[in-house]
C-alpha cells in the first residue's frame, strides 16, 4: 500500500483499486496457505497452538479491514469504478477517510507487511 501516515485522511481511488485490494487478498492467501501449512506440518503442540492463534489474530484483523473497506467503497463506488475503468497510471479522485476507514487502511498495510514476513 502506499504510504499513508497512521490515521491519514485521505487516499486516492486508484490506490484503494490497484495497491490496496490486491494487497490484502494476497495477505489473505498468505494466511490461509503459509499458516494452515505450518499449522498443518507442526509437530510440537504449543508451536501448534501459537499459530493457530496467529491465524486467527490475521483472521479477525482481515474481517475488521474489510468491514471498514466495505464501508468505504459503498461511500466511494462510483470514484472506485471509474479509477477501476481509468486504469494505474491516474491517481482519481482523493478520498476522505473517517477514522475507522483510516484506522483500517494503516492496519492492512501492516498486516500486509507482517503477512510477507511470516512467508519469508
């Protein structure tokens, strides 16, 4: 995701299209595959139990984030469609957050962040 400093107000349409989604469908597929893989290869049964509350940790954040995606993208859907439509290389309209949108973008760039350490 770009940058935006935790809590930032504002967002572009092309960001929440072509950074911001994708992202956090590939932080999805990191979960569900890299955890439920080591969940399902772990032997030891307190390394067991620690990923598994992990996985449900990502989980819970994931269902947050898209809550307050949701939220978003209902309040934005025509600027969403026409970034989609527009392609990357336009930044579209700039968004204004509310604190719980805000909030939830900072989370998914670090759950992101956190998502790729954990495939590495």
């Amino acid at each position: 995701m770009p940058g935006p400093t935790p809590h930032a107000d504002t967002l572009y349409a092309r960001d929440v299209v072509y950074d911001l989604i994708p992202k956090l469908k590939t932080t999805e597929r990191l979960v569900d595959s890299t955890l439920q893989g080591r969940i399902a290869r772990c032997a030891d049964a307190d390394e067991k139990a620690r990923l598994e509350e992990l996985k449900i940790e990502f989980e819970l954040e994931i269902s947050m984030i898209r809550m307050n995606l949701e939220h978003l993208m209902r309040r934005y859907s025509q600027q969403l469609e026409e970034a989609a439509r527009s392609g990357a290389s336009r930044q579209g309209a700039k968004l204004t957050l509310d604190a719980h949108e805000a909030v939830a973008i900072e989370s998914a760039r670090i759950l992101y962040q956190r998502a790729q350490a954990l495939a590495t």
